[in-house]
C-alpha cells in the first residue's frame, strides 16, 4: 500500500468520523432542546401552582372578592379558595400531561399519576365538576390534554 492510498483511506475514515459526530450533535442538541423545554414548562405549572395556593389565603381570597364588587362571605371565601384549589391540581396534571407527551416521564409514572388523577375525581365530585366544567370552557378545548382529561373525566363518572 502507497502513501497515497493510506491517504485515501484516512481521508474517508475522517469523513465518516465527521459524519457521525455530526449527527451525534444534532441528537444531542435535540434532546437539550426537549429538556429545556421540559424544565422552562415545569417551572412556569410551578410558578402556577405556588401562585394559586398562595392566592387561596383567606385573607387574600377575601381582598379579590371585595375588590371585584362583591361580599366576601365565608361561602364566598371558600368558594374562591376551592376555585384556587383545582385550578393548582389542573396546573399540575398538564404538567405531568406535558412530560409524559414529551417524552421526559415514563409510561409507568405517567399512568401511577392518572391513577391518582382518577382517584381524586372519583372521590371529589366538585373537583370532578370544575374538571368538567375547565375542559369544556377551555380555549384549547382541541388539545391533546383536553382529550386526556376529557377521557379521565369519561373513566370517573358517576354510575
């Protein structure tokens, strides 16, 4: 074998070799992308879900009833803090949702959380109406977690 032959050889292999580090980049790069979408998404349900428990204060549920023209009754306070309450759990289950859809949880984590999801609006009949009610009302009625919820909804009706 020539000089000139080993060359040619070496030239292909460093061309293979750059093609494969190139498509290895581009998975990676890929994969980074899904998870700072994941982690950009969980903390936004985070923010979400730590606004609404914090906004369910008594004190603070009262204030936005009086200063949107009505009386802040007992009824009334619960009522907004219930309202506050699913609206955490709703936060929560899209986030769950988002990442078994993307890829970032496992089919087994995934339908452990359904499960709890199912359980919860069997056993909480207003918290299964607000379900209802949130699916229904939603301007992303179309989307594939409206479908889920429309499905785990279907799954935990009454008999």
């Amino acid at each position: 074998m020539t000089l000139s032959d080993f060359a040619s050889i070496a030239t292909v292999v460093s061309g293979v070799a750059v093609l494969i580090s190139l498509i290895y980049l581009s998975l990676q790069t890929r994969q980074n992308t899904r998870h700072t979408r994941a982690l950009l998404w969980q903390g936004a349900a985070e923010r979400g879900v730590s606004l609404s428990l914090a906004l369910a204060d008594e004190n603070l549920a009262a204030a936005f009833i009086k200063q949107n023209g009505q009386t802040p009754t007992p009824d009334a306070i619960a009522e907004r803090q219930f309202s506050l309450q699913c609206t955490a759990l709703y936060i929560q289950y899209d986030d769950m949702f988002t990442q078994w859809d993307d890829g970032l949880v496992s089919k087994e984590q995934f339908l452990r959380s359904r499960a709890s999801m199912v359980r919860t609006l069997e056993a909480y009949p207003a918290t299964r109406e607000f379900f209802v009610r949130r699916v229904t009302a939603s301007a992303t009625s179309e989307s594939r977690f409206a479908a889920f919820l429309r499905d785990v909804i279907a799954e935990t009706a009454p008999h």
